[in-house]
C-alpha cells in the first residue's frame, strides 16, 4: 500500500488518532505495537484477550498526495 494517514481509535480510552505510515509499514502491525497518544495504552497481547481487542481498530486511510494534480 503507498504511504498515507491511517486512522486508529484506542480500545481503551476510545480516542482516534492517526500515524503517518510508510509504504514499508503496515497498519495491522502498527495496530498491534503503538502506543496510545492520548492515555499511553499498548494494545493488550496477553492470552486472555480476543484476536479482535488484541490492538486498536483501524477506522480510517487517507493516502498521501505525492502528485498534486495542477491545472
């Protein structure tokens, strides 16, 4: 996928943030290891969790507009 603004909200505080990720980064993974910018929770990896509350929910994309489109 190109480099875009992927929209996470946090399974704890509720909160939606979002993180610039490259083409190189996935958002799957990035659910499953960033922090919370707002109350600073990692996504729960313990065994007692479900596959589904094991990261954030990923709620948005925006791709990154590296060829303007100019008249």
């Amino acid at each position: 996928m190109d480099t875009g603004t992927w929209t996470f909200r946090c399974r704890k505080c509720e909160s939606a943030f979002e993180l610039l990720l490259t083409e190189r980064e996935r958002a799957g993974a990035a659910a499953r290891e960033k922090r919370c910018p707002k109350c600073g929770a990692a996504p729960d990896t313990g065994a007692g969790a479900m596959h589904g509350e094991r990261r954030h929910q990923i709620i948005g994309y925006r791709a990154a507009n590296s060829r303007p489109f100019i008249l």
